[in-house]
C-alpha cells in the first residue's frame, strides 16, 4: 500500500500503458473524482448540513428523490459540463440527456451517473455511493443524440464508483484491472490502497432481498433454495447472506472478499426486467467485477454484451464469484 500514489498519478501512469487512457479521458475522470469529493463532503455533514430527507419530486423512475439524490447530481453536472472533455451527460435522476451547453467546447465522451446510489439507506446513516461509466461518442459531426449511448458495456473506457462509507473510497478501471483509492481528508486527495483487486472464485456469502422470494422466478429460487440447505443439501457447503441494500456497498464487499450478489428479475412487475439499470449500475458494476476476475450475467446472457434499447433500461443482475455466477447459470440452463 502506497501513501504516495496520488490518483492524479495513478492515471498519468496509467496514460503511459500503451496510450491506455487518452489525456482527455483522464482528466475526465479526475473531474468526476472531484465531484465525488463534493458529495462526500455533503454526505459527511448530514442532517447539520440540511441534506437528509425527501425532496418534493419524482425522477423518470417514478422514485421520490431524496435531497442529496438532487444535489449530487447537480455537483456531478456543474462539475463536468465546462471541462471540454464530455459530449454529453445521462443520469439516473434526469429522463433525457444534459448535452454539453453550448458555450463549453465539446468532447469526445459520454458520461452516465447513478449520482447517489442506495437512497433508500441516505438517512439512516448507512454506506451509499455514486457510480459512473464512460463511452465514447460514436465518430460523427452532428451533435450528441440520446442513441450515441446506447452501446454496450464492453464498449466502456472508464467505470467505477465512490462509496461514501466509513471511509470515502473511489474504484476505478480503464480496462487494466482494478484498484482501490481512499480519500485522506487532511490532504483532500485520493490515494492509492490497493491495486490489482481479484475476486475469490469461489464462495459461501450471497446478496439478495429475501423479501422477494415468493416473487422470484423458478431457477432463483432454486438455487437459493439449496444454498439454504447447507452442508445438508447439493451444494455441501453452508452459505452466510449480506444484503445492505446500496450495490455499490454490496459490490464493494465481493471485491473486497468474493461473494455474489443477485438482483433478479422477478413476476412483481412483468413488463420490467429487474430493478437495477443497465447502463449506469449493472455495466460499470460488470466491468468492475470482471476486471477482477468475476463474472457479470443476466443469468442467462453476460451483462456486458447486452445492446440497450433504452437509456433508463433495467436488467436482471447476477455478478460476483466466478464459479458461483456459473452455478446460477446452471440453474437456468435446467430449464
Ligand atoms: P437507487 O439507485 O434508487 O438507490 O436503487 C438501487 C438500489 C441498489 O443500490 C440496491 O441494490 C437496491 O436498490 C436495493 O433494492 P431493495 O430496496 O429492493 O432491496
Ligand atoms: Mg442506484
């Protein structure tokens, strides 16, 4: 572990890789590194700092938003639409892309946010982040269109997300693995703290929201099923459960120490194919999560290879433990 690696410095190394990240993208994603300063700092000061609590509006998903859901996408936006190195924005709190305004020079990226992920946890305290994906706008002179986005999520250059936790720790890739930094506050600056993050292949802890098993659909539950049975049942192995309830704490945790997480489509809502969003949660939380040696899955289809349709588009999720998204994989195939 190194107190000398900045996160500028990472990123200047990670230029030198055989071009691997251009200047313009790294500089992005050092814009996107200072807004994500800014919401910690507004999570940290909480209720002194008047933003906990529900604002008086809907999203695009019909969700009320809470106060900081609209503040940290406002940090996000202002942050990045006068630096010159995006196209134009899209975010899980606003229905239609933020084209760069015209006045600001245009760049070549595009940037999608889950500004604050885990609302639901805001107020009580508990771990939540952002997470952020970047595509590159497809070669063209006309002006960004909301379809540029809609590339899959190997088409990535750039995902990660900050946990605003006990500590505020920022997880980045550009396609060269995975590596951790944590914000020192004296400073105001990330630093690198692990580098090359791998996930076990194997495990014994799962995420899911039990709440829903009886919403579930057939190979879910199965497998679920015998995982609770333990050293008694088919998998010969007794399994623990995490479910906090923010992706981003609940993927922080699989890299931290493997396990596999589960969000699956369920008969609830039949017209929506799961509640996490494809191209700002479930693409750079894939790509996280196979740079690391995991694996990222519909269940039936890798999540990475999937072309959206729409920009606000949901997706079953299974990612984690390479062996144990397999197995739920299995459970599909049986069909
Ligand atoms: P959000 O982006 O509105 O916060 O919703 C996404 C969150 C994920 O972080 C988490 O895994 C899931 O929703 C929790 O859902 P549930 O409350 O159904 O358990
Ligand atoms: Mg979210």
């Amino acid at each position: 572990m190194s107190q000398n690696i900045s996160l500028t410095r990472y990123l200047v190394e990670q230029q030198r890789v055989d071009g691997l990240i251009p200047s313009q993208l790294r500089l992005l994603i050092e814009v996107v590194a200072r807004a994500c300063k800014g919401i910690s700092h507004a999570v940290n000061k909480g209720a002194l700092g008047g933003v906990l609590g529900t604002a008086d509006s809907e999203n695009v998903q019909g969700e009320i938003q809470k106060k900081l859901d609209i503040i940290a996408n406002e940090v996000l936006i202002e942050a990045n639409e006068w630096g010159g190195h995006l196209a134009a924005m899209a975010s899980e709190e606003m229905e239609e892309i933020h084209a760069v305004p015209n006045g600001y020079p245009q760049g070549e990226y595009l940037l999608l946010f889950d500004p604050l992920d885990g609302s639901s946890n805001i107020d009580v305290n508990v771990s939540i982040g952002t997470i952020f994906s970047v595509l590159k706008k497809p070669p063209s002179d006309a002006a960004v269109v909301e379809q540029d986005f809609f590339q899959p999520g190997k088409n990535q250059v750039a995902a990660g997300y900050c946990l605003y936790g006990p500590q505020t720790t920022l997880v980045l890739t550009v396609g060269n693995g995975v590596a951790m930094f944590t914000l020192d506050r004296e400073q105001g600056s990330f630093f690198l703290t692990q580098e090359n993050v791998q996930i076990p292949a194997d495990t014994q802890e799962f995420a899911i929201n039990m709440s829903n098993m009886r919403h579930w659909d057939t190979p879910v539950k199965n497998y679920i099923d015998d995982c609770l049975q333990g050293t008694e049942g088919p998998r010969g192995k007794d399994f623990n459960m995490r479910w906090i309830a923010s992706m981003v704490t609940d993927v922080h945790r699989i890299l931290t120490r493997g396990g596999i997480f589960l969000y699956p489509w369920d008969k609830r809502e039949p017209g929506k194919p799961g509640k996490l969003r494809l191209m700002y949660e479930a693409n750079p939380m894939g790509w996280l999560v196979e740079q690391a040696g995991g694996a990222a899955s519909t269940g039936t289809q890798r999540i990475l290879d999937i072309v959206p349709q729409k920009l606000h588009e949901r997706v079953s999720v299974v990612l984690g433990s390479k062996n144990e998204v397999e197995k739920v994989g299995s459970y599909f195939s049986k069909l």
